[in-house]
C-alpha cells in the first residue's frame, strides 16, 4: 500500500481504517511511506520484497498527480493496483472505488453559496460522500492473468474493456 504521511492529507487516518478494514478479512497490510516522487520506485520494489499482491493507493494528491508513472512502475513487476479515483482504473489500474468526484464538486459549489449567501460555516452539518463508482479494466485484469468474478463486474458502476 502506498502511503503519504504528509501534513496536508489523511494518509495516516486512512491507513488506519484499511488496516481496521483488513484485519476484519485476515488480510496483512504492508505499508510504503513515499514523502516524493523520487522514491516510488523504492517503494515499489519494497513492496515487492515483502511479497505484497496488490498495491492499494491512498488518496494522496501526490499520487493522483502522478499515477501513470506509479501505474508503469507497478506494471513493470506485474502487480495489481487498485486506486482512488476513476482515473487510476482508466490509465491502467485494475480497478478503482471511490466517490464520485462530480457530486463531490457540486455539493462544494452549493456549500460555498450558503455561506456566500451568510450561513456560518460552523453551522453547516458535514456530509458524507453517498454515491460511488466502482471501476474495473479487464483489460488490466486480462494482461495480469487475473479473473475478475463475476459479481464484481456485475457490481462494477463501468468495465473498461
């Protein structure tokens, strides 16, 4: 799992909640802290060294910005990755979930127009995200000799064929 523990995201709160989350499936998470670009690929081949199966990105913003390279990293030694946003699936990963980012920006906009419109912020109940996208490239899947099961694709909201 690759992991940015910087000041400005929620890596470490987020990998709490998957390590949580995993513990539940008898499933061992092994973290990669990468503070830059420069040391994905250290971070990758860490990850292999200890065997890891699939590699599980955290919704850094270092990681959004830099995705295709993590993706040709991860491809180059034939692991899986499942990512944040949708646009981890469509540039090669194996799947993504996650909120989806449009609804995301529209509620922003509709928040920013209350308190334009004079609503304290500290009046305004905080949201959580209800509507999801689960995306999955077969063709990722296909190249990596993986099935996809069926009730997953039946789940997934597109599959990139």
């Amino acid at each position: 799992m690759l992991v940015y523990p910087g000041p400005d995201t929620s890596g470490p709160r987020e990998f709490k909640v998957i390590e949580k989350a995993a513990a539940t499936l008898s499933v061992s998470v092994i973290p990669a802290i990468t503070k830059e670009v420069g040391e994905f690929d250290a971070a990758i081949a860490s990850l292999v060294k200890d065997r890891v199966e699939a590699i599980l990105i955290t919704s850094a913003f270092l990681f959004q910005g830099q995705r295709k390279q993590i993706l040709r990293l991860a491809a180059g030694r034939r692991l899986p990755v499942v990512g944040f946003r949708s646009e981890f699936a469509e540039d090669g990963a194996l799947m993504s979930y996650s909120a989806l980012l449009g609804d995301q920006v529209r509620r922003s906009a509709q928040l920013a127009d209350k308190i334009l419109k004079g609503a304290k912020p500290a009046d305004i109940a905080i949201e959580q995200p209800t509507k999801f996208e689960l995306v999955v490239n077969a063709k990722t899947a296909k190249t990596l000799g993986i099935t996809i099961p069926g009730e997953i694709l039946l789940q997934a909201n597109r599959v990139i064929e």
